[in-house]
C-alpha cells in the first residue's frame, strides 16, 4: 500500500517545534496539502489538524517576536531586548 503524505508521528515527534521559521512554515505548508487533499483517513486527519495549530502558533509567536524588534528599533517602543 502506498504511504500517504502525511505519515502519523510518535507523540514526541509531533510536540518538537521546528528550529526556524522558515522550517515551520515548510511543515505547516506539508500538512496543509496533505489536509486538502481529501486522501488521508480520519485519524491522520485530526493528527494533521494538531500538528498545524502547534506550527501556527509557533509561527505566529516569531512573528509578534520580530515585530516587537522593529517596534524597539524604530523607536517605537523603549523596550530592551530579550
């Protein structure tokens, strides 16, 4: 039987976040067309599904992150840098 694109993880793969933005973003575009594909079965569905919302907020926490740097070197913000 041919493997689909998403393949299930063992629970401590899928809570390891990626090292980099970009790593992240790579993943989370995987799933996403795995998810959209309409091939995978329910289980792996809804592990896809998990696995999309941690790299989410992942994402979106390095974003606000970089944003908050601009903001400090804009002037925008006397924030010190963390």
């Amino acid at each position: 039987m041919a493997k689909s694109p998403v393949s299930p993880a063992s629970p401590s793969a899928v809570s390891a976040l990626p090292a980099t933005y970009e790593a992240a973003l790579q993943e989370l575009e995987g799933l996403v067309s795995g998810l959209e594909s309409g091939q995978l079965p329910l289980d792996q569905l809804l592990s896809g599904y998990q696995r999309g919302a941690q790299l989410l907020a992942f994402c979106k926490g390095k974003l606000e992150a970089v944003e908050t740097q601009i903001n400090v070197l804009e002037g925008t913000e006397l924030k010190p840098w963390a």
